[in-house]
C-alpha cells in the first residue's frame, strides 16, 4: 500500500494519526499505543512536531496533551494526503464494478472535523456490490462514508436536474476513472 511508502517515519505517523482525528486531544502515552512506538520515540516526535508549530502542547499535571494546530495551508493538504492513502484499499475493491469515484465536500479540501462524513461519488451500475464493498471498507476506518452511487445515464443527467451538487462533485478529487476506451465492468 502507498500509505507505508508516504507515512514512514515516526513524526509521519503522528502526524496521520492527528490529521485522521483533527479535533482529538491525545496525550503521548496514547500516541505511542495507537502507531506502536516507544514512548520515549513519541515524546521525542511530538516535541519535534510542537516545536514546528504543528501540535500544540498543554500540560495538565503529568500528562503532556497535544492537538493539531490549526488552521494551516500544509496541514490541509496533509489532510488530504492521508485520506487518499487512507482510500486506497477501497478504492482498489471499487474499481471493478465502478466507472467513476469521486471524493468531494470537506474531506476533498482539507476542512473536515471529527464529526465530518466522507463524501464518495461513485458512478457504477452495480449499487449493491458497491454498497457492500463499502460496508467492508467501513469497519476499518473512524471516518463515516457516505456514499451516493448513480449509475452513468443518472450522472449524465444531474448536470441539469441538480447543477449546484453537480457542481460540486465536479469540483472534487477524482480517486479512479476508467479509461474511455474500456468498455462494460
């Protein structure tokens, strides 16, 4: 998977593990449970990534508590990263039985919160096989997905019977197209 290619080392990790959960507070013990460091390694990593202005850092006793800082432009974008290379596997499964799958909404820009959904097009003709893939994929994740699959002659037509969500989707991330050339599932 891309994901052990572009999140390797240990300030890395942290930082998915905080972009993932944008508005959690963790403290450094938890951290270094959740990626499966030493806790000296976290320690070491979230001072590095504090004193780069990336975490915030609050003491409360002995328990040192951080939390992603932002707003930041590179933060977002790492946001984003993280959630394609989070997709991947999904992406992966869908593309035998879909013909388009676009992320769109906050996750799309970097915005989302914790309490955000995952906005998925997908244009397949094959909705149950897709929901189930989906379902599968959603065990694994802390992010609710939420899905709208339109078959290609209802994608076609949503240009006019709903421009602005049209539009919208337009403006998103395109995980996987298949080429024109291919014909059929």
């Amino acid at each position: 998977m891309l994901k052990d290619i572009f999140i390797r080392t240990v300030e890395q990790r942290i930082l998915s593990l905080f972009v993932a959960n944008p508005d959690k507070v963790f403290y450094s013990r938890e951290v270094s449970k959740k990626i499966k460091i030493s806790l000296g390694a976290a320690s070491n990593a979230l001072r590095l990534l504090e004193k780069n202005n990336v975490l915030t850092f609050e003491k409360k006793g002995k328990t040192s508590l951080y939390t992603l800082k932002l707003p930041n432009e590179y933060l977002e974008r790492f946001k984003i990263l993280n959630t394609l290379l989070t997709l991947e596997p999904l992406v992966e499964k869908l593309k035998n039985i879909s013909r388009r799958i676009i992320l769109y909404g906050s996750y799309a820009v970097g915005t989302f919160t914790s309490d955000s959904d995952l906005d998925l097009f997908i244009i397949s003709e094959k909705r149950d096989e897709t929901l189930k893939a989906i379902a599968n994929f959603k065990a694994n994740t802390v992010f609710e997905i939420k899905p709208v699959i339109k078959k290609q002659v209802e994608w076609m037509q949503l240009e006019k019977s709903d421009p602005e969500f049209f539009g919208e989707v337009n403006r998103g991330i395109i995980l996987w197209e298949k080429p024109i050339h291919e014909s059929g599932f």
